[in-house]
C-alpha cells in the first residue's frame, strides 16, 4: 500500500483497482457533485475510467485523488468522515 498520508483513524493512499465499489459510491452521489461541473456517474465501469485516469494522473503529473481507508475496517470512505 502506498500510504500518502495517516491519522488516528484514516489512511489516505493512491486510488487501486479495488477501489470501484467506494469510487462508484462516491461519484454517483448527486451531493459529491453539488459544486462541480460534472454529472454524477451512473455505471460501474465509468468508475474503473476514472481509477484508471486519476493513476495516470499520479504518473504524468504526480497527483490525483486520493481513497480515504477506515483503519479500523479498511473500508474506502464514500461518505462524510
């Protein structure tokens, strides 16, 4: 696991493929996208594009989203944390 950042309660790490069921949760919340100018995301494999994009982004610009891991469960946090 490539840890970015931790706290107490959280690990903040680069998005893996194992991460669509937490990044599909998140992107397809109509309030993740309240202030931006996108739509939320309706499938699944929209998800895995955008996991398979922000990793790109990690190679070509050396940033992008970050998963946010329970370190209690290790669940990906689409929720308020």
């Amino acid at each position: 696991m490539n840890i970015i950042i931790e706290n107490d309660r959280f690990i903040m790490r680069n998005l893996k493929a194992e991460d669509v069921q937490g990044i599909y949760a998140l992107d397809a919340d109509p309030e993740v996208h309240r202030y931006l100018e996108n739509q939320p995301i309706s499938t699944m494999q929209r998800a895995k594009d955008i996991i398979i994009h922000v990793q790109r982004q990690y190679v070509e610009n050396g940033i992008g989203r970050l998963a946010v891991i329970d370190k209690v469960t290790g669940d990906f946090k689409a929720g308020r944390v």
